[in-house]
C-alpha cells in the first residue's frame, strides 16, 4: 500500500483513520451531501410563486412544498442512527443519496401539486439520511485530538448551506425555470453515490439490532411530525384559533411524552435518549436548539426586512449574505485551533454570544436609507460570533461518544437544532405581528383630519398629481394611496427593528446556560471518533 494511503494509529486506541487521497475524497463527500440537503431546506423558497403560477396551485396549497420536506426531515433525522446500525452505515448513506437524487429528478419532472408535494416528503426523507450520517462519518475521518477540524467542517456547511440556498434559487429561477433548482441536484447527487458506495465504511463493531422499537418509531413519528406541522403551518391558519393546529399541538404533546416513556423503559430503544444523563451533552443539546433559532431567525428575517422594507431583490439579498458565511468559515477554522489547543469553551461560546448579540442590536437601528454599507460590518460580526458559539455547541453536542452512540447524538443534535430553527421561526413570526399592529395603531393615532402634518403632506401629494394631469378625485385618491404605502413602509420598518432588537436581547439570555457547563481547567472536550 502506497504511503499516502497507510491508515494512520490513534495514539490511545488501536482504531484506523483515512489518510490521504481517500479519507479527504469520503470528506468532500460527505459533507457535498450535507450542504446539498440543508440548502434544499431553503432552496424554494424564493420560488414558490413561480412554482404555484406553473402548477396552478393557492398561495396556501403551495406551501406544502416546504412544509412536506421539512415534516419529513425533522422524522427521519433522529432515527438516521437506528437505520445505520439496522442496514450498515455504507448501505444506508449510499441509499440515502440514491433517494434524495432521485426524488429530487422526479421533483422537477411534477406537473401538478399533490405530485410535487409527494416527492418532496420522499426527497425529505432522503435528506434526513444525509446530514446526520455526513456528521459521523467527518468527524470519524480525523482522531480525537483532531475533532475540532472535523467540527470545522461540518459546522462550514450548516452555515453555507441555509445560506445559500435563497441566492441560488433566485439565480436559478430567473435565469432558468424553477426545474432546475431541483435538476441541478441529480449530477452531484450520482457522483456522491458512486464515491459513498466507494469510499464510505460500516461501523466497526456496530451488529445489526434484534429487535426493532416500532412503538418508539411511531411515537416519534406522531410526536416530532406533529410538532413540525404546527410550527410550518400554525401561522398561516392563526395558530390555535385553528381545530386543526389544536389536534396535532396534542397530538405532538401525546406522541412526544409517550416517546420519552418508551425510550427509557425498554432496552431496544430507536432513539437512546439515556445519553443525556450526561449533563454537558444535555446542556449541549439545549445550546444546539438555541443556535438553531439564532442561525434560523437571523437568515429568515433580513431578506425580509431589506426586500419589504428596503426594496431590495432576492438576488440582490443572498449575494449580501455570502461574505458573512465567508467570515464563519475562516472563524470556523480559527476557533477549531482554540478548541483542540484546551480553551475553556465557556468563554468561547460566551464571545460568540457577545459579537452576535451587538450584531442584532445593531440591526434594530436601521432606517428608510440604510444601505449595503451599514450591514456589511454588522454581517462580518455576525458570522465570526457564530462561529465562537457553534463550534463548542456542537463538540458538547456529542462529546466523548463513539460509535452507535455518536450515531445517536448525531441525529438527536441535527433534529433539535433544525426544531429550534423552527420555533424560532413561528415565535418572531407572531412577535412581527404583534409588533406591525400596534405599530400601526400607534401610528394611525397622529394622522388625522385634524394633523397639520398629515393634511400638509397630503395636500403636497395631491397637488404634485394635479400638475401631473390627474383629475381632482383621481390626485386626491392616489395621495391617500401614497401616504398609506409609506405608513406601512415606516411601520413594517419599526417591527423589524423591534424584532432584531428582541432577538438580541434573547441571545444574552443563553448566557446563563454557557456559564452552567461543567469544565475543568485544561481539559479538552472532544468527540471520540466512530470510525
């Protein structure tokens, strides 16, 4: 065997790592497919207007689209370790890329609705399979005293997936059709198959499982499917003012209880959540859902606020976002050299909670005449404070497992932090609403008939249409349309500033969970490797 290719010794353990060629090829892999998975979570959603005016679908029936995958995901995630020791990690990560690949080829041949929405929950449940395994398999290819550059990676590619989702479905949809945000999977979903079906290993000594927790399977199905159907669609149909939300709201809290019930009281568990007795990984669990929401929310609500309230377009606001993803990268890289040199990650974390919280703080000064210049610095801030939080979260996330237990965390880490996205979403959702009405009750209340400032400006708009050549009715109707556009313009600009500044506020309030991790000066925390 040639010297690149020799299996490097673990010091500690007589276990086998990848070297060379072949352990950054399974890499590249791996985490191709992670990125690919995460960035269809975001992919769409840009295009869903051109995909329902295609299909002839509502506004409301297209929704299913992202609702379908996201439902599917959030399932198959936490069971993604269950599958790989029942079939063997090779066969499972290989047949995982097939079924994204394909459905994917199959989402962009649909032609009605319901078709779409069918390969989607498929192409979700493809995805699911990805991201978990991708995990495992990264950090399996460095030892334990190189845990941190595995995280580096991984962590990499949650950041630029989400990120550059919306950007590439916008440049795909007006250049090209909607198709092709589906189609330009199939080319790299077939390379990464052949390569996985290569270069991808089992578990060394992981035996497939005698029984198979069923019960527990359809618990979590019910608890974690109905739990992300409330959270995808409870905004829509006006949460619990809903007969359908409150079923699948109880339907979630049944599933989910008698889930943790079974979990803990048999000894074949789909999902050991026995692990989290450890008090640092349930703290890091608790930290994942948190920079789920963080991570999630910040993407989510800056494309809307410079689209609505600054007219930007979703082209436009993608590329913005692009040097903020660059700037966690080259943190990522940073703190992997912190972590993997002993610093206490408390103080880390504590950092990066500092730098994204300024960030948002930041945000909520924004005005009618902000521009790219303001947010460029704020968004570099942002990127480098996510990389100070997430690259201790997700080592705590999963520190010191091996194995079918890494497996495990893996799944359970991904799906909290993709709930927390969740939550996150349909919180600042409500808490925008609130915000909008009574911003504009508070508004409303200083333009009246009796305002001299209203009746100047409306009177200045009237005669400016006048001079246009508009008749007396017609100036008189479209200053009243003018003046209303820019009330709603100053109000939605308010609540987004009101909603950065909350989540600001929110972030500094993680603190006291950091400051709760367990740390001995000089230790390190590491994942042990499964490979």
């Amino acid at each position: 065997m040639p010297a690149a290719a020799k299996p490097i010794h673990n010091e500690v353990q007589e276990e086998l790592y990848p070297s060379g060629a072949a352990k950054w090829i399974l890499i590249i892999t791996a985490i191709s497919c992670a990125v690919l998975e995460l960035i269809d979570t975001t992919v769409v959603n840009v295009s869903l207007r051109e995909i329902s005016g295609n299909i002839g679908a509502t506004t409301t029936e297209i929704a299913w689209v992202i609702t379908a995958y996201s439902i599917a995901n959030v399932i198959v995630i936490p069971l993604s370790g269950m599958l790989s020791n029942l079939f063997g990690r090779k066969i499972y990560f290989t047949a995982s890329v097939i079924i994204f690949t394909f459905s994917s080829l199959m989402c962009g041949l649909s032609t009605s609705l319901w078709t779409l929405v069918f390969w989607r929950f498929i192409q979700g449940i493809g995805g699911g399979g990805l991201l978990s395994t991708a995990q495992s398999i990264i950090i399996g290819a460095f030892p334990p005293k190189e845990t941190g550059k595995g995280m580096a990676i991984y962590g990499l590619g949650i950041i630029i997936g989400p990120t550059i989702g919306p950007v590439l479905g916008g440049y795909i949809t007006d250049n090209f059709s909607w198709h092709w945000i589906f189609f330009i999977n199939v080319p790299i979903g077939a390379v990464a198959a052949v390569l996985a079906s290569k270069h991808v290993t089992n578990l060394p000594g992981v035996t497939r499982p005698d029984k198979i927790d069923w019960w527990g399977i359809v618990f979590l199905i019910i608890g974690i499917g109905s739990l992300q159907y409330v959270l995808e669609e409870g905004g829509i149909k006006d949460w619990f003012e809903s007969d359908e939300i409150v079923f699948f709201f109880i339907a979630a809290i049944g599933g989910l209880v008698a889930f943790v019930i079974r979990e803990l009281s048999i000894d074949y568990p789909a999902v050991n959540l026995r692990l989290y007795r450890s008090f640092n990984l349930a703290m890091g669990n608790i930290l994942n859902i948190i920079v789920g929401m963080i991570l999630t929310v910040s993407v989510f609500i800056f494309p809307l606020f410079t689209q609505i309230s600054l007219g930007w377009t979703a082209t436009q606001t993608g590329a913005f976002l692009i040097p903020g993803a660059l700037a966690t990268a080259v943190g990522m890289i940073s703190v992997s050299r912190i972590v993997g040199g002993g610093a206490n990650p408390k103080v880390l974390m504590l950092v990066g909670l500092s730098f994204t919280s300024i960030f948002l703080i930041l945000l909520s000064f924004s005005g009618p005449d902000s521009s790219e210049r303001n947010f460029f610095w704020p968004f570099i801030l942002r990127g480098i404070g996510m990389a100070f939080m997430m690259m201790p979260v997700l080592t705590l996330a999963v520190a010191g497992l091996k194995g079918k237990d890494l497996a495990q965390a893996t799944g359970l880490s991904n799906m909290l932090r993709q709930l927390g996205g969740a939550i996150g979403v349909a919180l600042v959702n409500i808490y925008l609403d609130h915000q909008n009405a009574e911003i504009k009750n508070s508004i409303n209340a200083h333009i009246t008939d009796y305002s001299a400032t209203t009746s100047e400006r409306l009177n200045s708009f009237t005669q400016l249409f006048s001079s246009a050549g508009y008749s007396t009715d017609e100036a008189a109707k479209t200053a009243n349309m003018m003046l209303n556009g820019m009330v709603t313009k100053q109000q939605m600009l308010l609540g987004y500033d009101h909603g950065f500044l909350m989540l600001g506020l929110f972030v500094l309030l993680c603190a006291p969970f950091m400051l709760m991790i367990k740390y001995k000066k000089g230790t390190k925390i590491e994942a042990v490797s499964d490979h």
